[in-house]
C-alpha cells in the first residue's frame, strides 16, 4: 500500500515538473518575441519623435497614434499572458482596468486606419486642398474624436460590468484567469461585445475600401500624377491588410471557445499559445516593420537609431570584457 502511495506520489510529482517545464518554454517562447517587437517599436515610436518633419506631418502623427496603441495593447496582453502562466489570479477591479484598456487600445487601431486611408485619399484626389484641409490641428482633432468614441466604448462596458451583483459574490478574488473572456460577467456584456467590433470593422472596412475606390477612380484621370495614385493606392491595400490583422485578434475568443469544447486540455493550451503569437503579438508588430522598411524617411532613421544602440551594446560588453 506504501509503494502504491510512493509511485503515485511520483507521478503527480513528474505531471507538475512537466506541466512547469511547459509552462515555461510556451513563456519564454511567447515572451522573447515580445520583447524583441516592443523594442523595435519603441524604436520606431522614438524614430517619429527625434525629427521635426515627422512631429509636424500628419500622416506621421497618425501613424505614431497607431503605433502607441498597438504598443501599449501587446505590452498589455502579454502582461495577462504572463500573470495566467504563473497561475495568478487578480481581483476583478484591476483586471477590469487591464482589460478595458486592451480593448480601448483595440479600438483605436481601425479608427486610426480609417482616418490615414481618408488622409491618403485627399491626397490624390485633392492634391490643391491637401495641405488646407489635413493640417496638424485637424489632425489633432481627427485624433481626439478617436479617443474619444473608443473611450465611450469602453465607458459603456464598464456600465454593464457594474450591472452585474458584486455583492453577492463571497469574494472579488477571480476564480479564473484574467482575460476578456472572463470579464463577460452578464449576457449583455457578451451581446454588447459582439455588436461593437462588427459595427466598428464593418464601417472601418467600408471606409478604407471606398477610399482606395476613389483613389483607383482618380488614378484612370490624365490631371493625376500617376506616381503619387500609384503610392496611394499601395498604401491603401497596406491599410486593408492591417485591418484585416486587426480584424484576427477579435476572432480570437471564438476560435478559443471552440478549441477548448472539441480538443484535450494539452492541445487546448498549445493551440492557445501558437493563436497567441500569431493573432496578437505578430500583427502589433508588422506596422512599425512595414512602414519603417517601406517608406524612404523614416527608413534611414528607424536604420540609424537600430544600429546605434546595437553598437553601443557591443562596445559596452566588450568595455566589460577588457581588463
């Protein structure tokens, strides 16, 4: 009976030695690519920062806009990433306040992308108005309305949160991990939900795909400059391919849901931590890449601040290294 109790003793002792060593490879897995993307766009963040051309030209702020709250959205969500691999637990106010600002954040990315596709499409089709209608105050401005309608969003969030009957729970302490899920305390926050994101991507894609229309529309006319339609047009397509980036991380949830009611646990979580890199980390990256490789300013800059501080690195190790 002894022996019995011995062997089983050591079988839970090697599922939990295993279940840590998983857990620590998916969070080193998860969390090195994080870094390394949190680190270029901070640089690129730091890039549109240093010169006064990018300070002072709006498709430069907007894209500074865009970059900060996809920034501030990973930083986030793999801050709960890690918080549900070491098994902690939070309280629902503070997980309430990460979680409504992961969807904040979320939201501002497609209304930024909306406003840059309508920047890009006075640019071509009123080259003579451009510089009178998108000025830095209207960019500005085109700014503030974002915040603010995200705000409200999650303003009417934090009004069904407290619909729901904390008093009646034995303790605010979560029983389940923190995330956006958990946080569906009522079916109307669920419906609420739902509604929201296809009202916003739906209306977002309507605009960047009727703005790149009449960029096409404008680039068949001879008064056009064929170059400037033609760069428009790609950076419109570009705009359509991070909405739809944009679009994957509100699939996210459901993909989960029906994971976990069809797979194994160990699957489950594997399939989660893979969806996780690929939905949420990589896309919040591809911005800063694409527009710090693509465009000719920012280019050179975003090369030179990446290669000064990797020069300053080696000459720090080797300072330590010498005698």
């Amino acid at each position: 009976m002894s022996y019995a109790n011995k062997s089983l003793t050591n079988v839970t002792a090697e599922q939990q030695s295993q279940g840590l060593l998983e857990r620590l490879l998916f969070s080193t897995v998860t969390t090195v690519p994080c870094c390394v993307f949190l680190y270029i766009n901070g640089t690129m963040l730091f890039t549109l920062r240093s010169k006064t051309v990018f300070r002072e030209t709006s498709r430069y702020i907007l894209l500074f806009n865009l970059l900060f709250a996809d920034t501030v959205q990973m930083a986030v969500s793999q801050l709960l990433y890690i918080l549900a691999a070491c098994q902690l637990r939070l309280t629902y106010p503070l997980c309430g306040v990460l979680t409504m600002l992961t969807d904040l954040t979320n939201g501002i990315s497609p209304l930024t992308l909306v406003v840059m596709s309508l920047e890009r499409y006075v640019a071509v089709c009123y080259p003579l108005r451009h510089s009178t209608i998108i000025t830095i105050r209207n960019t500005e401005v085109a700014i503030v309305v974002v915040l603010v309608f995200c705000s409200l969003n999650t303003l009417i969030q934090v009004i069904l949160l407290l619909d729901f009957p904390f008093k009646d729970l034995e303790s605010l302490q979560m029983k389940e991990f923190c995330s956006h899920i958990s946080m569906f305390l009522g079916p109307m926050s669920d419906i609420y939900d739902k509604v929201y994101t296809c009202v916003l991507f739906v209306s977002a894609g309507v605009a960047v795909i009727s703005s790149y229309i009449g960029v096409m529309i404008a680039a068949r006319s001879a008064s056009t400059d064929k170059a400037s339609a033609r760069k428009a047009r790609n950076t419109l397509l570009l705009h359509m391919g991070q909405l739809g980036l944009s679009l994957s991380s509100t699939i996210y949830n459901p993909i989960i849901i029906a994971l976990s009611r069809i797979v194994t646990r160990i699957v489950f979580v594997r399939a989660q931590n893979v969806l996780y890199v690929c939905i949420f980390i990589l896309p919040r990256c591809l911005s800063s890449l694409i527009y710090g490789i693509r465009d000719q300013t920012i280019r050179p800059v975003l090369i030179n601040h990446l290669c000064c501080r990797l020069k300053l690195s080696v000459i720090s190790v080797k300072a330590k290294v010498s005698p």
